[in-house]
C-alpha cells in the first residue's frame, strides 16, 4: 500500500503600506479537494511505500508546477518548506514546524519547533503562517498557506473535515 503527504502551498507578499491600508490581511478561500485528488491520482504510480509531493499554487490558486514524488524510507525524516515530517505508519504522518525554516520563510515573529499535526488519510490539515521581514525594498508582510493531506490507496468519495491550525500573529 502506497501513502504519500501531498502539500498544496501558496503564498503572497504585502508591501508595509498596503498592509496597513487594507481591511483583508488573509488569502481568500480556495477549494482543496480536486486539487488533492489530482495530484494524488497523476502521482500515485510513480510512488515507492511512503512519500511526498508539493504543489505551489499561485495567490489565487491556480496551479504553477506539480513536483515530483520525493521517497521517504521507514521513519526517516524529511524536512518539506517549514515542516519536517516522519511517517510512523502507512496511516499516520507526525508533522512539526521547524523555528529556523519558519524564521527563513516569513521572517519575524519567532515560532518555536513543536508538533503540530498528526496527519491521518484523507483529513486534511490547514496551516496559516504570516509575518514581516524587510529588505532595502521595504518591509513585506508574509502570508503563507499549507494545506497537508496523507493520501492513500483507499480513495474516499470525500475528504474528511479541515483542520485549522493557525500560527498567524497579530502584526500592526
């Protein structure tokens, strides 16, 4: 049996002045489901026991490039954008957010390494991230968006219920 971690990620920049300007500081919604089936259902043959695929998506959802499935043996672990995740078993994936990965990807404030999911198939979890770095351009305010689904050879009719899991700090 075949499980791979399908990671949907998605991102956008907010310069200092549009920020504090604006009444939405989020992404808006998208609709997961087909987009985690599809990479699931085009990925699933080229997959050894146990892997990985991330799928960049542009602000508004749509689709960049579909990666490869990464091979991930036994309970090795493998570091995806800010998370590191081992598979315990075929039917559960232990996720953790790394603090130095965060720090690199969405800049201040700190977030400490923790667990922070375990995936079981099919119930995906959704994991909002922001933050604020500056460069000599000006200071951005980050948004990022992970959406990580363990997807297995038994293929239900409809995904289980999201979870949230929101590390968004309050940035004025």
């Amino acid at each position: 049996m075949r499980s791979v971690v399908v990671v949907l990620e998605r991102s956008s920049a907010i310069p200092k002045q549009d920020w504090r300007s604006a009444s939405r500081r989020t992404l808006l919604p998208i609709e997961v489901a087909s987009l985690i089936r599809n990479v699931w259902k085009s990925n699933q043959n080229n997959a050894d026991e146990q892997g990985s695929v991330v799928l960049s998506l542009t602000p508004d959802g749509s689709t960049k490039e579909t990666e490869a499935v990464h091979s991930i043996q036994g309970q090795q672990r493998e570091s995806i954008g800010v998370f590191e995740v081992v598979f315990l078993s075929r039917d559960q994936v232990k996720v953790t957010l790394l603090e130095e990965a965060c720090a690199r990807l969405v800049g201040s404030p700190k977030r400490r390494t923790r667990q922070i999911a375990l995936l079981r198939p099919w119930q995906p979890v959704r994991v909002l991230l922001n933050g604020r770095s500056a460069s000599y351009s000006g200071q951005y305010y980050l948004l990022q968006e992970y959406h990580l689904t363990l997807c297995t050879e038994r293929t239900p009719d409809q995904l289980g219920p999201t979870r949230l899991v929101d590390l968004q700090a309050d940035l004025f």
